[in-house]
C-alpha cells in the first residue's frame, strides 16, 4: 500500500496485490482514519487498524463493520512506470470493470 495525495487535495490508498492495482479513498468511512496504515489480508479486503472495519480493495464495499458506508473507488491506469489517479464525478463510484 501506498498513500498519496492528489492535486485536489485528496487522500489516496493506493493497492497493489500481483499486477493489479487499485485507489480508495484513503479514509475510512466509520471515523475518518487513513486506510493505508492498515493492512492488506490474503482475502482481498483492507482492514482499518483503528477500529477493525474491512472493505473490498477492488469494490470499496463494506465487508466488515463498524464501518456503513463504502470507500469510494478512484480509477487508476498504469502507463509504464507511472501510476496515473482520477476521480469519479461527485457523489459516483465507477463500476469494477471501469477502473
């Protein structure tokens, strides 16, 4: 995992698991803290070191709770060595096969 901030000013976890790498917002839905302090299970999920909440690294979705609400997804493009971030219009999260 790796945080990073976007011009806009928004916090990114980005994750790689193999060749695939995916965005969330990096910030968990239950209170706030960085998602990229925690860690990355064998299941695919990333879980919050604070309170336990897990989400889906390629879906966002809540897996396991405290946490309600998903993690918003970015959509990512690896062009060569560079790692290439955007953000879904406002309020949307791209489908899986879109990002």
């Amino acid at each position: 995992m790796l945080s990073v901030v976007l011009p806009s000013g928004t916090r990114v976890c980005l994750i790689r698991r193999g060749e695939q790498v995916t965005a969330l917002r990096d910030e968990c839905t239950h209170q706030g803290m960085p998602l990229s302090a925690g860690e990355v299970l064998p299941d695919g999920t990333i879980e919050c070191p604070w309170h336990g909440a897990r989400f889906d690294c390629v879906t966002g979705q809540v897996r396991r709770g405290p946490a309600e609400d998903d993690v918003a997804v970015l959509t990512v493009l690896v062009a060569g060595t560079q790692v290439l971030v955007g953000e879904p219009p406002a309020g949307q999260v791209p489908p899986p096969g879109q990002r």
